[in-house]
C-alpha cells in the first residue's frame, strides 16, 4: 500500500529520512481494526520520529510510517476518528499517566497511508455534525491544547491567558477554543502575519515576542521551549500556571527558581490527553461552532514540500494531507 514514511532516526536532517512509496499493509490484532484514511494531518511529532526521538524506552523500530492523526473509514463503513493514543490494555485511570503509553508511529505504523490498523477504542464514531477535514486535525495538537486549557492550566471564564507563538497548530487551537471557552486571549508573535492570523481567529490583543505585557497573566501556554520560556516564567502572575508543551527551540531552558517559589506559580508539562478528554473536545469543536484554522490541504503523496514547511517554521495552522 501507499504510504508515507522514515527510513531511520536522523536528528540533524530530518528529512534525509522522509520516503514515499510502499510498505506492507497492515496487521490486524485480536481486537484491533483497519481503518482506510482519507485525511490524515501533520504534526511537529512527525519530525520527531523522522528524527529518531521518542520518549519511550523501546526505540522506533524503523523503517516507520508516519502520522498520529486521521480519519477514515471502517471495513463495514463506519466514518471514525482516530484517537491516537495507546497503552496498556489493563490501565485504570487516566491514560497520560499510563507508564506504556505511545502514539501512533512510534511503536506501530502511523497514519499516513492508505490504511492503519486501530484497537477498537481508537476508531471514535464521528458526528455528522464534524466534517472528516476538520476532525483529522483534532488529534495531536488539539487535544493537548484541549487538555492544557480545561484540565491543566485551572484558568476560569474571564481569566487572562498568553500563548506563546500565533500561528501554529497548538498556537492556532489554543487562539480558537481559549476565545470560545471565554478567556481573555493574549497572543506573542515574531510576525506580522502571525499577528494578523491570531486576530483572525479572536486573540483580544497581540504582542510582538519577548515583549513586556501591560500586566502578568493568569496561565502562560509555552509551545516554543527555551526561546520563550524566561518571558513565559515572567509573564505569569502570583499563583498562576505556566503550562509547557512544546521543544521547538531546544530541549534546555534556564529557570529562576525564586520566582517560582516567591511566586507560587505552577509549572507543569503535558502532551496529548485522554480518550474522553478526545469525545469532549469534538463535541466543544462542534457545540462552539469551531472550524479548526486548516492552513494547507495536500495530497499525501506531495507530502514532502509540507514537511520541509513543518521543519523550517513556515507552518500556519494545521496542514492536511488527503488520500
């Protein structure tokens, strides 16, 4: 079958890696279901695996097909959602904190290709109400900006928080449902179309990055990493939250450890979010009226230009590939 996928881990040229062409079909588990994908959509994971980083114990075993978000189709018909996150099957509770937790193409084939095999739980019935379009985008980076915003970053309706970054996927989601939910949106951004696509999508006010707000802020929303973290500690308020999700500029960030504990601020790290924290997000997306921001729709077997946009921070919002 067609697929999209990486030859081996490459941490300095990533897209050294990326090829497109066949790869066996895949195998059904007991209890598992193959799944035809129609749209399936890009995330900054996808470099990881190009690049051969997981935060599992067990490395990728390549070659690898890519891909942790998508929509599709069941053998008998059935329109599904994949809900990308796996673990042990034994699990109670919620499944971030699983010890075996992976997506899809870290441990087994990903979403960008003609099918994907799914356990049962993954294949979420979708709702009439949500295109197959806009639901393939809710997966990765919508469902952790759905988890940070609701479960993480104890913010309250008319509460101020900043994203650090505007034109993202996670920037784009957390713009869009922060603005829905009823926050006071503050928005960073190194550009004038960063800027411009964050008021399109409802920010209350953007700043360029690095800059001093005109007051601190309840819950800071850090997708950049190192590059921003110092400003995201400094922006964030006496008791509030400063949530990290992202390593786009490194792995390592300075910290002033006073400032945290002067000021009592949380800082806590997330990624992804649990199978209902999903069917709550898709059922926020369509009660809001969101149309997720979907910046490029492409078909997967031009995915290469895509990735190289992804690697050189040229994205904006969520690109789509379609079969």
């Amino acid at each position: 079958m067609f697929a999209v996928y990486a030859t081996k881990g490459n941490p300095q040229n990533p897209l050294e890696s990326l090829a497109i062409g066949e790869r066996p079909e895949p195998v059904l588990k007991d209890g598992w279901v193959r799944v035809k994908v129609s749209h399936a959509s890009l995330n900054r994971h996808d470099i990881f695996t190009l690049q051969g980083l997981t935060a599992q114990e067990t490395p990728i075993p390549f070659p690898m097909i890519m891909g942790n978000d998508g929509c599709g189709t069941l053998d008998d018909g059935t329109e599904v959602i994949i809900f990308p996150v796996m673990g042990d099957p034994d699990w109670k509770g919620d499944e971030m904190e699983d010890p075996k937790w992976h997506v899809f193409s870290e441990l087994v084939p990903g979403t960008f290709a003609d099918y994907v095999a799914v356990p049962k739980r993954n294949a979420i019935p979708r709702p009439k109400e949500i295109s197959a379009l806009d639901a393939s985008v809710l997966g990765t980076a919508w469902l952790t900006a759905y988890r940070i915003l609701f479960t993480k970053s104890n913010l309250r309706s008319g509460q101020t928080m900043l994203v650090q970054g505007a034109s993202g996927g996670m920037a784009t989601a957390l713009i869009q449902m922060g603005r829905a939910a009823g926050f006071e949106v503050w928005v960073t951004s190194r550009s004038h179309d960063g800027a411009k696509l964050a008021e399109k999508l409802g920010a209350h006010r953007i700043f360029k990055s690095g800059e001093k707000l005109p007051r601190k802020v309840d819950a800071v929303f850090d997708n950049v990493g190192p590059a921003t973290f110092e400003h995201s500690l400094g922006s964030t308020r006496r008791g509030g939250t400063l949530v990290t999700v992202g390593v786009t500029t490194g792995l390592e960030a300075k910290v002033n450890l006073l400032d945290l504990f002067v000021n009592n601020i949380i800082v806590t790290g997330s990624t992804m979010g649990t199978l209902d924290e999903m069917k709550n997000l898709i059922q926020f997306v369509i009660s809001s009226g969101i149309k997720p921001e979907i910046g490029q729709i492409v078909s997967m077997d031009q995915a290469k230009e895509s990735f190289k946009a992804m690697w050189e921070g040229r994205i904006r919002g969520k690109t789509v590939f379609t079969r």
